[in-house]
C-alpha cells in the first residue's frame, strides 16, 4: 500500500453495508456547520403579557446596592510565662483585624444608606464598595438593635438610588428579587415570591428569650445566604420593599425561608435615628394587654363576640400614663390606630413604637360591646427609665409573646426581667427570663406596683419563677 493509499483510508469512515464515505483533509477544513444568530435581547418581541425578562428593572437597582466591609480592632494579651511577668512585668497587649463584610442599600442622592445592625455592630470602620468600582469610607449615622436597622453616609457624586415602596401593600405570592453580596462572590440577585407578611414571634431579634424586638418580617423564598444582610429585596417594579435580614436553616444555607425587614419599619427607623443624633425614640400609649382571642372563655365573659379581633387592656401602665389621661380604661378592647385594624398585641406594641414621642393618635376600642375613639397624645418608651425597677434591671409585664417564647402558663403573672446591665448590682441574682411574682409578699403586675413594695435599706423577698421552678430570693436594695 502506497502512502497516497494509507492517507486516504485513514481519512474514510466506514459505514453500514461496507459502504465507505471518504474526506479528505483540505474538504474537511472546508464544511463548517451553518449557525443562526438571533442577536436581539429576550425581552424584545415578547408577545403581549408575556414576562421574558426584568433586566431593565434590575440594573438600576444592583447600582444602588453595595457592599459594605466592616473592620473591628481586638485587642488581647500576649501569654508569657509567670517568670517573664515577675521581672518584666505584663506583657503588651496585641492587635489583630477582624474582617466582616454585608450589604446595603443607598436610598438617597445625598448619600443614606440602610444596611442591617448586626453588618455594622462593633465595627471601628466602616467601607463601602459601589457596583462602579468607587470605594468610600462610610459614617455611623445610627443603629436600632431592636429592629436590627442600621444607617451609615457615604459623600460621592451622582449616587445611585432605589425608590421606596408602601410595603403595607405587598401580598403574598408578589414577585421579588433579592440583592446582595453572599459569601463575597460579588452581586448577585436572586428571586423568588413573598411567601408570608408579618412573621414575628421568631426570636431573631431576642435576646435570652425575652422579647426585645420588633419583628414584622416579610417571608420570601428568594435565595438568601451569609453576606445577603443588609441588602434589598425589590418587587417586580424595582422599589426596595425590605432589607435582607435573616434565614432560618439547619444548615446556616439557604433553603427558601428568608426574612426581610418591611422598608416602612425600616424607613421610620431611619428617620427617628436620623433626627435624633443616632438614638431611636419610641412612642408610649402606656396598656399592657392580651390578644382578645387568646382567651375565648375570658372574651365570652366580658361580652366580646366571637370572632372579634383586638388587644383586651388588662393594665394601664403607668396609671398617670397617655391612654389612662385620654379616658381609657380596663377591659375595653383596642380595635384600631388610626383607623389601622389592631388584631393583636405585637401589632400594637410595633405600631406605637414606630411613632415618635407627642405624635396625637386615633384610638378606637370596644367598651362593653360600643366602639369608641379617642386622641392619645403619646409619650415616650424610655426603657432606661420606665422599665427599670432596679440599676441594671429592666422588666416588663408578662406579654402573649413572652409566655409563648418562655412556655410561661397564663395562671402565671407578674413581671418579666428584660434585660440586666452587666455593671448591675444585681447581676449575680436576677437574669433574663425569670418572672418576679411577689415583692415582699405583695403581687405585683406593673412596675409601679413592684417598685412601691421595694424596700430601701435592707433586703427584699421575692417570690420568682424560672424555668418550671418557683423560689424565694432574698434581695438586698441600698
């Protein structure tokens, strides 16, 4: 076989029935396959009703989300032998950064940013990275840990914004789109639907199981994951309607339970914490009260009719307090704030904390089955103050929430410790969780009534209950 031969056989392909299709090298290079190019964008030529595409409403959006890298110093002693101290003396302490990083959302030309509190809590410096490539140092304006709502300023030049939407009005199975920087790939967005509106009871935003937050999440299935916080999720219009907040997952991964902070909460944050030089002033209507269906025999009683919805006043705190001033009283049933339906106490508690101190609100309540209104001037929420019964101490009256969250029976009453200051006296003897029933042998339900039957000088006994168990501690109060 000559070598014109051998080429060409190696070239042939053999084929059913001995028959034998032969290319050769030069005819091979010359039949390339025929390709169709459609070079017009998804969108165009969509027939009408059809949705191909929301490229148009997402690029201004992912201008306007950044990311923001926070920077903390922590500062720890250098470990030396005992020896080394004894002629030495202590060893210099030494510096290391930890890095963290999140999101954000500019929602104003002059800079405004809403990123979450716990992107930005404890951080010594703060930068923030634009989809342009820009990096500026951003300013502390505020943060809320109670809403986990943060504000930080960056000053730039034609900076991108996302309007706002009336997140009152989202419904569930609503497009969204969540934006972000996860696990530092850089932006991403992902979508998804609002699957649920007004979740609380969580305890995201709780500490020790007691109920410090306000949470009113929306629930979305789109992908949320580490380094979402902070950013926006937007409805199919490009209108931020919450800042990505949390997920719940066993496996600290996404599996399309995701939570958003409504923008309405998160924009009345802002502008308390932005008025008043970074703190949060929240409003005071002065009831504590039970969901009015939580206690169908006790609604019965009372002549609610079935089915009636609202918050049932069971004490007015403080007693000189805005809704006892206004004519208020125990056993009416709180309908609505400003004509806003109120169905149970944490839509209460979260609607008058999100006004500020003086603003003159419409209350509407059930008095022995009449509807009535009046105008409550409210006061403020100083739980430095209001709620302290001791340095240290804060407390609240037993909430729904809290004997849902502390599996509190309803038999039970008296005071909840909220909180307790690490400079505390008290530290060592009162913890978050546990419920102060008597003082001195004296029920008490409000904190006026606890603080009356403090004794000053000496000690105290209080009858508590934490965790399945009742006991008597001795307090002494100077």
């Amino acid at each position: 076989m000559n070598k014109n031969h051998l080429y060409r056989f190696v070239s042939c392909s053999l084929f059913l029935a001995g028959a034998t299709l032969c290319l050769s090298a030069k005819d091979a290079e010359l039949k390339k396959p025929t390709l169709t190019l459609d070079p017009s964008p998804v969108s165009q030529g969509a027939k009408p009703g059809m949705v191909t595409s929301y490229a148009d409403v997402i690029e201004p959006v992912q201008k306007a989300v950044v990311s923001v890298h926070s920077t903390k110093i922590v500062r720890s002693q250098i470990q030396v032998h005992p020896m080394f101290r004894q002629f030495f003396g202590e060893a210099p302490e030494k510096e290391s950064k930890q890095q963290g990083l999140g999101s954000g959302v500019i929602i104003s030309p002059d800079g405004y940013i809403l990123t979450n509190n716990h992107v930005i809590e404890g951080a010594d410096e703060l930068k923030v990275a634009l989809s342009d490539g820009r990096e500026m140092i951003a300013k502390l304006i505020g943060a809320d840990p109670k809403t986990d709502v943060a504000v930080i300023k960056i000053d730039g030049e034609k900076l991108p914004v996302v309007p706002l939407a009336d997140s009152d009005k989202i419904r569930v199975g609503d497009v969204v789109f969540a934006l972000g920087n996860p696990l530092g790939v850089g932006q991403t967005v992902t979508m998804g639907i609002v699957s649920a509106v007004g979740r609380n009871n969580l305890g995201l935003l709780s500490e020790n199981g007691t109920e410090l937050g306000y949470e009113s999440f929306i629930q979305t299935d789109a992908a949320i994951n580490m380094g979402n916080s902070g950013g926006a999720l937007v409805d199919a219009k490009g209108r931020l309607v919450g800042i990505n907040t949390a997920i719940i997952s066993p496996s600290r991964g996404n599996i399309g339970i995701g939570f958003a902070i409504p923008v309405n909460l998160a924009a009345a944050t802002m502008n308390n914490l932005i008025a008043n030089d970074g703190v949060v002033q929240r409003g005071l209507l002065g009831v504590s009260g039970i969901n009015v269906n939580d206690d169908p025999a006790l609604a019965e009683t009372l002549g609610i009719k079935k089915g009636q919805q609202g918050v049932l006043v069971q004490q007015l705190q403080p007693a000189d307090g805005p809704a006892a001033k206004a004519g208020i009283k125990r056993e009416d049933v709180i309908i609505s704030i400003n004509d806003k339906p109120i169905t149970s106490i944490n839509e209460l508690r979260l609607s008058v904390a999100q006004m500020t101190p003086g603003t003159v609100v419409k209350v509407t309540f059930l008095r022995e089955g009449k509807e009535q209104s009046v105008n409550v001037t409210l006061g403020r929420l100083d739980a430095s103050s209001g709620n302290e019964l001791l340095p240290g101490i804060t407390v609240a009256p037993l909430s729904s929430e809290v004997r849902k969250q502390l599996d509190i029976d309803r038999n039970i009453e008296g005071l909840v410790v909220q909180d307790v200051s690490e400079k505390s006296p008290y530290l060592e003897r009162l913890v978050p969780g546990l419920v102060i029933i008597e003082v001195n042998r004296q029920p008490v339900k409000t904190v006026e009534e606890a603080r009356q039957n403090l004794k000053k000088g000496g000690n105290n006994l209080l009858y508590v209950y934490y965790r399945g168990v009742f006991r008597y501690i001795v307090l002494p109060v100077r």
